[in-house]
C-alpha cells in the first residue's frame, strides 16, 4: 500500500491554524546566540582548523561539501560551511543548508514519547500492547509468544526482538502493523540490536496524544523552540537549500548522485519517526541546548530535568551496545561510557545519534559543548565511525584554552 501524500496536506492544514503565539514563536526562532571563541574559553585559530580539515575531505572526494558547527556555554562559537551543496550546478553549500538527517530523527521521537511520560499519559514499564493491540500477537521465528510482554522500555532501547527495515510502508499505523506481523529476532530484553522500535514508539505518541505524530512534534518540540527549518517533508520555497544526497563514484575522488528512500521527497512520503527529518545545524543545535539545558530554551520548557537525566544515561545495564566501542545505550541516545576511538576526545557520559549518511550530533555535558556534522554521503562503511566526526571532535576539543 502506498503512503498517502494527504498526510502532508492535512499538516499544512493545521500549521496554517495556529495560534498566534504559536505563529509568533514559528516566526521568531529562539537561535542560539553567537560569541568569539576567546568568550568561552577557545581558541579562534585553533577552532579555524575544522573547517579547513572539511575542506580536505571535499578535494579528496569523500564529501561534496559539509556544515559543522560548534557550541559551548549555550552558545555558538563556530559555524561552517565548505564545498557544494551540489556539484552538478556548483550551488554552493550554505550554513543554512538542510539536510536528511535520517536517525538523527530518533532522539527527537524519543523526545517527544518522553513528554507523555512526563504528562502521565505513557508508562515505559507498559507492554507496548497496551497502546497498540496489534502486538498482543508478538511471536518469535517458531511461532512461539515471548517469554514476556514486549514493553514500551524494549522499544526505545533497541531491546524489544524487534528487527528488520525501518521504512515506512503506508501510513505508520500500517507500517507498525506490519512491523508488529514480523517475528522477533530474540526474546525481549536479550541484548541490543538496532531497530525500527523508535518507529513504534512514534506510533505509541499518536495513540496516547490523539493527534498526529508529525504534529505533536511541530507543537511540542519545533514551535517551542523556535526549530523553524525542520520538517519531514520541505516546503516548496526551501527544496533549493536541500543537499543532494552522494555516493562514491566509479572514478577515483569522484562522487555520484545517490537516491535512498531515507531522502525521497516523493509522493508517497509520510512521517517516519525512525529517519524521516530533515533539519539544519542551527536547528539542530537548538534541540541538542534544550536537552542540555535539562529540557528547556530560552524559557520554553519542553521536558521535565528528570526525563532529560533518564534519556542522556545509561539504560541497557551491561549489553554491548552502539556501533563503534565504548558505549551504552540511554532512551533514543547513544551514551559514552568509555571515550575510545573515534570518541576519545569525548567526556564519559557524552551522548548524541549518527545519521545514515554522514550526519552526526553529540552532546559533552562535562564541557557543556555541542558537535554538529552535517554531509549527504550514502555508502559510508560505519557513519558513527568516521573519520569526519572524529576530526570535528578532535579538532573543537583541541581548541579549548589550557
């Protein structure tokens, strides 16, 4: 069954039925403010090497452009954009560039389950059924029910048995329906296996809210902080500041045009709480200081402290989690236990998402800094892994004063 384009419509519908002070939160952001690197403890030189390191990434062929961004102390002390936005017609890539940020999308869905927990209207501890009854029938590969109830907790740890491909295929009442058809691919609780639960979870926001999940994000989480540029679906007007998604090419340094359903602006898109948004550094980094503000910007709070503490630590106990060492798992975040790798220059207990294509958002709230990567690249062999993260990291830590 194809996704119906009406769902967008039905959006625009109610966006243009706000409130006043809604359309006047919706049309004066909440951006973060700016200062010089000396402000904040950092060094201006050093803090120019990331952008110049992005630049070597584009002229090796790795990327066609990319969008970093730096944040200490509530503020933003580096803004970056190198390279092209798209190479064909040498558009050249914008600060404001919007990209798909495919499971940067998940801690916001987690987000938004976590203010109905605040509300009371959804308990974690729950079974999943008892939102959505098509998973009383839950069965593993032999047909047999689970040793015990798949619970909404399962769902947002990536705990749940729940395995396959996090597409949406219809609305997402009828992709989790047929999510919920799939056998389980362990017993709930087990171990850690990425999956399409933070999709099951959006679902779980639509039954217990009673409204559209698209909508409850643009109500509770994008108005109130002023995240203006982030959609499932771009308007018309702002499609030319979309990034084109890339692959590696035949040639060697060489990129070619990529598509991938994660990116589709097709019309049979609908909201998918699993990878569906698209966004910007400034955007991003809006949501990222209310989450480390303990669930609050610029007076709007969207989240209890508690929920926030919850989300950002450690929730799996000691299953192996994530996709590069050193990690555990919170609700909808991936959390660093012990800094190695590619996170090395983190603090224990940072905490952020990767995205498919190269997109990246890490939180340190020992230094109280924000890390935003943004690129359109298919193909990359482990994205959490990347040598453009690490360097972004590296780079933005280096440059703190002594």
């Amino acid at each position: 069954m194809k996704p119906q384009r009406s769902r967008f419509a039905c959006l625009a519908a109610i966006c243009a039925g706000l409130s006043m002070s809604a359309i006047s939160l919706a049309t004066e952001p909440a951006a973060l403010p700016t200062a010089t690197a000396a402000d904040v403890g950092m060094k201006a030189k050093a803090l120019a090497k990331i952008p110049a390191q992005m630049k070597k990434f584009v002229e090796a062929g790795q990327i066609s452009g990319a969008v970093t961004l730096v944040a200490k102390d509530g503020k933003v002390v580096a803004l970056d954009a190198v390279g092209e936005q798209d190479i064909d017609s040498h558009a050249p890539m914008r600060a404001d560039t919007l990209f798909a940020i495919a499971s940067m999308t998940k801690p916001i869905t987690s987000t938004a389950l976590m203010i109905l927990v605040d509300e009371g209207k959804v308990t974690l501890d729950d079974p999943i059924a008892t939102y959505l009854p098509e998973f009383k029938d839950a069965r593993c590969a032999d047909g047999s029910p689970p040793n015990r109830a798949i619970t909404v907790f399962d769902c947002i740890t990536h705990t749940s048995g729940i395995v396959g491909d996090q597409a949406n295929t219809g609305t997402l009442a009828e992709t989790v329906k047929a999510v919920a058809a799939r056998p389980l691919g362990f017993q709930p609780g087990e171990r850690w296996q990425y999956s399409p639960g933070i999709s099951v979870c959006g679902r779980v926001v639509e039954v217990a809210s009673g409204m559209p999940y698209e909508k409850f994000l643009r109500d509770r989480i994008f108005v109130p902080l002023g995240m203006n540029d982030t959609s499932f679906l771009p308007a018309a007007e702002k499609r030319a500041r979309v990034g084109t998604l890339y692959k590696l090419g035949d040639k060697k340094k060489s990129l070619a045009k990529a598509t991938h359903w994660i990116s589709d602006m097709g019309d049979d898109r609908t909201p998918n709480p699993s990878a569906g948004l698209f966004s910007t550094a400034a955007d991003l980094a809006r949501f990222y200081q209310a989450i480390l503000n303990g669930g609050e910007l610029n007076g709007q709070r969207i989240l209890s402290e508690q929920a926030v503490r919850k989300m950002t630590s450690v929730q799996t106990g000691d299953l192996e989690t994530g996709f590069t060492p050193g990690n555990g798992w919170g609700l909808g975040w991936c959390v660093v236990r012990e800094p190695q790798g590619v996170s090395r220059s983190l603090s224990p207990g940072s905490f952020g998402h990767g995205g498919a294509f190269g997109t990246q958002g890490w939180i340190d709230p020992e230094r109280k800094m924000i890390f935003v990567l943004l690129i359109q690249r298919s193909g990359l062999s482990n994205s959490d892994g990347s040598d453009l993260r690490g360097a972004l990291q590296n780079l933005a830590v280096d440059a703190l004063a002594e």
